[in-house]
C-alpha cells in the first residue's frame, strides 16, 4: 500500500509541474490546438512516469558505488538509525489515508455517474429536433446550449436566426473534433487526483480552452465578432447547462473575449513547445520507477534493490582488511538487496575480523542502516564497523603477550639444553 501511497504523490507533483509549465509559458498563447494536445499528453503522462523504469539508466557502476568514509560519528549513526525506525509510522499513517483517499474517489465516481444519468434522463425527454450525424434536441427551459459525445442540446426558441446559427456552429465544433473525450479524461483525473488542487486546475483550464478552440473556429468561419461577444453576453443570463459536457457558455466568459480580441501570437513561439520533450524527460527522471531488473521478491510482495554501499570505519587497518577482502563482499550495488543478505555479510565481516585478531567484538562494533528514501525499490546501505581504542589495544597487547611468552619458553629451552650439556 505505500507503494500506492508513493505513486499518487508523485502523480500529484506531476500534475503541479505540468499545470505550471502550461499557466506560464503555454496559456497565454493563441495557439488553442496545440495547447490542447499538451494538456491531454502531458496529464496521461504525469498517470504514467512514476510507473516507468528509469532508474536503471541512472545508476552508477557498482565499483563507483562503494564508499570508504574514514571518520565516524557514533551520534550521526544512532540518528540514522532512528530515521530508518520511522518506517512503521509511515506505514500507520497511510492505514489512515488510504480509507480517506478511497472515499474521496468514490464520492467523485458516484457524482460522475449521477451526473451521466441525468443527461440520459434529459436525452429521452427533450424533443429530438434532427437526427443524422450528429442529434440536436430541445431543451424545456432557459439553459444555456452545451453538447456532449454526438449531441447538441439547446432551446431553439430563445434566439433568432443568426444567433441560432453561431450557436450551432459553436457546438458542433466540439462535438466534430470530440472534445468530450477531454472532458471525461480531466473527471477522471478529478477523481483519482480529488485531493490535488492542480488536478481541478488543470481540468478547469482544458475545458477553458476547448472554448477558446470553438470561439476561434466560429470566428474564422467569418461570423461578426463583436455581435458574437453580445450574445455570449446574451447567454450568459441563462441557467449553466450539464457540467460535465462542453456549455457554450464557460464562466470565464471575460477570458474568453480577452482572448478573441488579442492579436495571434508570432509563429517564433511555437518554439515554446520544443521546451515539452525535456519536461517529460525530467519528470521521468525525477519521478521514475525502478526498473526492477536486479530487484527480488518478499514475501510480502515488495521488490528493492541495493543502490549503493558505504563505509564508515574508524581504524586504517580495518578499513585496509576490509577494502582488500572487498571481492567477497555478499552486498553488490545494483543487484538484489534482502534482510537474510545483510545479516550474512555482517557474520562475514565479523569472522574477517577475528581472523585478523579482532576477537570477542561486541554486537554494536559492526552495525548497518538501511536508507530508504531514494525510492521505494532503491535502498542505500551504508555499514558502519567502530572499533573501541581500548578494545583494540587489548587485543594487540594479547598478541603481544602471546608473542613474547613463545620467545621466552624458547628461550628458556635452549638455556636449559646448554645447562645439561655443561653437567
């Protein structure tokens, strides 16, 4: 589940990137086509980068990812270890998210399809003024005019002829160049992504923009702009149609004349656009999955691998034993990391020692902490061997000992035969 937790993070941050990216640079373009294919690759992609497995195009080779640290903080340590106990709490925390965010999504779907079966109700209650194509039908009160799939609804009695014929216009646009498809895909966006304000940003400014793209086409057709303006002004008094189709009428009626009346912008800044395919690379950079090419299994279904190794010794020669033994070492960067592996390469490390004279080490001399903030499939293992000054001057005073006690029994023995020879 923290997996779970972890991809709607990154989700949501993706989002905000993107919705940024497009409120700045993008937005104040008369460029409504293009803008609106950024909106609908950019929002499917932030669903999509964390899921991609970028890291292992990332990682560094293993032997770069080895690091002898000689000066060690026994304090740094302990507070290392400390942050890697707040796993657990992490993982209370998102016990209790986890009922609150499904709840969230499932009051969003259910408002979604109250809002479809509405439609559905009103499709087979309003007179079907024509049928072919695309259907137009009556609407029973003063609503403003909106469409959704293949359907227009409006009332044909509020308007005059020319009114009538811009407002068709005006809708089949979107119906002709399906811009419902962008509506569902925003609500779905609202409904996974309910707790991120950048999602209703975004939704907001892709239907404000398929408005620009329906505004633009209507003008080009060569229809009077300003008597246009007047009768979204016009409509602007009537009751807002269904909510989740494409309204004439969009709230933000005074951008919407802002942007008819600005002059199109110069084709230079189509370049602006060159600057999308480095964000994707970015955010895959910064929000990717690992690959899992070297990850193993859990039993609890989780899959990690070892990013990189370091060393913190506080001794030259046991870092000296230790770098010449590191051939052997059982933890390799980039390959696969596990509990049972740690505490392998820990009794190694501790036979390696006592083989060189460090006996009877205590249980914290050689200690490990694990990182888990790179990923939650990339972890940093960083091992940590603090031999105590006093321990290590007995055990070399022991050697010592042992070694001038040989000395004076041979010593003794050959006295001793000199001794007899001269009896």
């Amino acid at each position: 589940m923290s997996q779970l937790f972890d991809y709607l993070i990154k989700a949501s941050l993706c989002l905000g990137v993107v919705y940024l990216f497009y409120y700045w640079l993008l937005r104040p373009l008369t460029y409504y086509a293009w803008n609106r294919y950024f909106l609908l690759l950019a929002t499917s992609l932030a669903f999509i980068i964390p899921l991609l497995p970028v890291d292992a195009l990332m990682s560094e080779q293993p032997s770069a990812a080895v690091t002898f640290i000689r000066q060690f903080s026994l304090e740094k340590d302990q507070a290392a270890i400390a942050a890697t106990s707040a796993a657990p709490e992490r993982m209370a925390l998102w016990q209790v998210i986890l009922p609150v965010f499904l709840v969230g999504s499932l009051v969003m779907l259910v408002r979604m399809l109250i809002q479809l079966i509405s439609l559905k109700k009103l499709r087979c209650s309003a007179p079907l003024l024509h049928e072919g194509q695309y259907a137009f039908y009556q609407l029973p009160n003063e609503q403003s005019p909106f469409s959704f799939g293949n359907h227009v609804y409006l009332n044909r009695h509020l308007y005059n002829e020319e009114e009538f014929e811009k407002i068709i216009r005006h809708e089949l646009v979107h119906v002709q160049q399906k811009h419902t498809i962008d509506v569902l895909l925003m609500e779905w966006i609202c409904i996974i992504n309910w707790f991120n304000p950048f999602a209703w940003l975004i939704r907001q400014a892709a239907k404000q923009n398929l408005e620009f793209i329906a505004d633009e086409q209507v003008l080009q057709e060569g229809h009077n702009r300003k008597g246009y303006q007047y009768l979204l002004l016009k409509v602007a008094r009537e009751n807002h149609g269904f909510q989740l189709a494409s309204p004439f009428l969009f709230p933000s009626l005074k951008k919407r004349i802002e942007m008819m009346n600005r002059d199109r912008t110069a084709g230079i800044h189509l370049l602006k656009f060159a600057v999308v395919l480095p964000l994707i690379v970015m955010l895959a950079v910064a929000f990717g999955q690992t690959s899992g090419k070297h990850s193993i299994k859990k039993a609890d279904g989780e899959q990690y691998n070892l990013s990189s190794l370091t060393y913190r010794i506080n001794d030259a020669r046991v870092e000296a034993i230790v770098k010449e033994d590191q051939r052997n070492c059982l933890l390799k960067p980039g390959a696969a990391l596990s509990l049972g592996l740690m505490s392998k390469e820990k009794d190694r490390l501790k036979t390696l020692l006592e083989q060189h004279g460090y006996a009877n080490l205590p249980g914290n001399a050689i200690r490990f902490t694990i990182d888990t903030t790179l990923s939650p499939q990339r972890f940093a293992v960083e091992i940590a061997i603090h031999i105590a000054n006093a321990g290590m001057q007995q055990v070399r005073l022991a050697q010592g000992n042992g070694y001038d006690q040989k000395a004076k029994d041979q010593t003794l023995i050959k006295q001793e035969k000199i001794i007899s020879k001269v009896h």
